[in-house]
C-alpha cells in the first residue's frame, strides 16, 4: 500500500470493508506514529506541529470519504 490513498484505494475501501479498516488501521496508525515521535523528541517546532494538524485532517478526509457512500446511497428509485 502506499504513502497516500489512491481514488482506486477509495473506491475499493467502499466495496470492501476489510480494506476499508485496512486502509483506515494503516493511516492511522501512520499519525500515531508521527505524533509519538513528535513527544518523544520534545519537538516544539511550529512546522512540526503544523505538519501534525495537516495529518490529523486527511485522516478525517480520508475517513469522510470512505463513509461518504454510507451517508449517500445514491439515487433512489420512485
């Protein structure tokens, strides 16, 4: 898997939900990591933390969007 999720990893993610939590487990598991390393090193530098708050928000996107389906079913019929 790659660095950042593909549209053909979101379009998978919403057809199957075991690469959906999959997809999700992984790039969560990748900001946890990068927020642990930032209080290991004491790190208050303000580009770090802004680079955190950018992660924090695509892992919401990412997350909104493999639910979009959920939330919109698409059209329904008459």
């Amino acid at each position: 898997m790659s660095d950042l999720a593909t549209e053909d990893d979101i379009a998978r993610a919403r057809s199957d939900p075991a690469f959906r939590q999959q997809l999700l487990a992984h790039n969560l598991e990748r900001l946890l990591a990068a927020l642990n390393n930032m209080r290991k090193n004491n790190d208050k530098d303000p580009v770090s933390a802004r680079q955190i708050k950018e992660g924090v928000d695509l892992a919401v996107k990412l997350a909104d969007r493999l639910h979009q389906k959920d939330r919109n079913p698409g059209p329904r019929a008459a």
